[in-house]
C-alpha cells in the first residue's frame, strides 16, 4: 500500500472517488526532486482535499461507515501498542489449549499509567490474516484474555481493552472447545474485576466477540467504528435471505450500529473523534486521540477504590436497556 504524508494513493472507498485525483497530485508533488517549490500548491491541494474530505465523512450513511471500520489500512491493535505504548510485553497461552493470535494481551504503559493490554488483531498480510482468524478469536483467545486481566486485577493494574472483530470465531471446532462458555465466563469475570476496566471500539464491534472483551466501566468508540448484536450481512441474510447491497445498506441503517447511535442509546459512553478522512489516513493522530481518551478515564477511574468500582460497574450494566413511559 503506498502512502504519501499517511495518505492513501492506491485504495479507496467508494464514496471517496472525488478525492483519488487530488490524492494522486499530491503523491506527485511529492515525489518530486524540487519539491520543496511547490510547497505553496501542495498546502492548497492538501487545504482542498481535507475539505473535501471532511464533507464527504460528515453524513456517512451506517453501512459506508462499516465499510470505513474494514478499511485495510485501518491501524489494529498492533498499531496502536507500537504508537503509543512503552515497554510492552506480550503474555501468550491460556493454559488450557494454546495461544491464539487473534487477541493480544501484555504488559505495557499508556502515559504515566502501568496497564493490561488486551485486544484483537486481524492481522495485515494474508497469512497473517489466516493465522489471527480475521480477527475472529478462539475460546483459547477469550480464556487467555481473562487469564491476564485477572493477573492485571492481582497487581492492581487497569485493564485497557481494544474491540476490532466481526465476532467470535464460528467453527466447529471452537465450538467443541466451548466458545459460548469462554464468552460468557469472559462477561461475568470482567463484571466484577477489582480494577479500572475500559474498553475502546477501534474498528469492528461484532456480536458477543466483541462483548468477551467488552465489559468495562467505561466504554468508548472511536467516530468510524461500528458496534452491533450483529454485523449488516448476517442481519440481512435472516431478514431478507441475501446479503446484497441494497440489503445491508438496509440492515446497517436499522441496527442503529454507529458510534452516534451508540451514544444516544446510552451503550457507550464516549465517542472518540479520527482525524479528517478517518483513522487509516493518520494513524498517529488517531493513536493520539485515543491514548488521551484512555489516560484521562484511567486517571478518573483510580480514585475509587476496587469495591466501589465493580459496585458502580453493575449498576452502569443494569442500566444498559432499562426504559420508562411516563404517566
């Protein structure tokens, strides 16, 4: 993928079709030998552009901004550790089955706080897609989660979760090891961790896959990411038997899945802004974004001591869905 200034040049959305030409002229004035004289024309081309682009992203319909939280260059859980974290250690195994790629946990240290970092990866190359599942992670990945989340609780260490997955992994074999089980021991545990819990939707946020990482006292989405009970195709594909186009367009505008909707439905607490043309386009930015986000709500969240916390942790959880008429 070649970038230019953290640009993409070589792929976009189809609703980004209006800034490719101006991208393409940018990456030429770049490329450049003399560059530097047509400093004046690149900062007016670079002015339009994100212009342009922050119109374009401003009214996104649902399903553009699935298609937005599945950008291939959008940063994963990896990215963000390398971009804002210092002495990360990565912690592997459950010690039930054996590791598995698709959730990243370990030491590390956000700002001025020492954390416990969990978080899906969905990988980059192929085979690295292949090996982390797509993102889509095993029991053995929500057990070892849990494991080191657990050990974070016994050190007195906050617990920073990152949300990128279209859901759990759906294979017979998953199955067999008992992915339903592992999911839901995963809600009950995180519901009741004597330590700071917060979790960030950074891409995808599917179903209970996400949930198994999800449980936190606060909650927060970044502005392109997408967060539902299930993903627009799957919604289609029961509702209407087809995932086409028209379909999940359909499907995504009624499963309200958008960090707006989110947040007007009280499921999360907070929406992160991306910078102009979303995440993929300023990875450091976005890290940036998040890593204030993440220190802020840890820095708040230690001043309640750890019975205090699963107690205020519950009443958040049971107020998810509660409704009142009035008279």
């Amino acid at each position: 993928m070649e970038k230019t200034n953290g640009y993409s040049t070589t792929y976009a959305l189809a609703f980004e079709q209006p800034v490719i030409e101006l991208d393409k002229q940018i990456a030429s004035l770049h490329e450049r030998q003399n560059a530097a004289e047509y400093a004046e024309e690149l900062a007016s081309l670079q002015a339009n552009r994100d212009s342009l682009l922050a119109k374009l992203y401003r009214d996104l319909s649902p399903w553009d901004v699935v298609k937005v939280a599945r950008h291939p260059d959008r940063p994963q859980t990896w990215d963000y550790i390398n971009l804002m974290c210092r002495d990360f250690r990565e912690l592997h195994g459950d010690r039930h089955f054996g590791d598995d790629p698709a959730i990243v946990t370990g030491f590390g240290r956000i700002g001025p706080h020492k954390v416990m970092i969990v978080g899906h990866q969905k990988g980059r190359s192929t085979q690295q897609k292949i090996d982390c599942h797509w993102g889509c992670a095993h029991p053995e990945g929500y057990r070892k989660a849990l494991h080191k989340m657990t050990l974070a609780a016994k050190f007195g260490l906050p617990v920073v979760t990152f949300i990128d997955t279209p859901g759990a992994y759906p294979g017979l074999k998953a199955e067999e090891r008992g992915q339903a089980e592992a999911i839901a021991l995963n809600l009950r545990e995180m519901s009741r961790l004597p330590t700071p819990v917060v979790a960030v939707v950074i891409g995808e946020g599917g179903s209970g896959g996400a949930l198994g990482i999800g449980v936190a006292d606060r909650v927060a989405m970044l502005e392109y990411a997408w967060y539902s009970v299930i993903s627009p195709e799957g919604c289609a594909a029961i509702l209407w038997k087809e995932a086409n186009e028209q379909n999940n367009t359909a499907a995504a505008q009624a499963l309200a899945l958008t960090a707006r909707d989110n947040l007007r439905n009280n499921l999360v607490d907070d929406v992160i802004v991306e910078p102009v043309g979303a995440a993929h386009r300023n990875p450091k930015l976005a890290s940036d974004n998040l890593q204030n986000w993440i220190v802020e709500q840890i820095r708040d969240l230690k001043r309640f001591k750890p019975q205090t916390l699963v107690q205020r942790r519950y009443e958040k959880l049971r107020r998810i869905g509660a409704h009142s008429s009035g008279a």
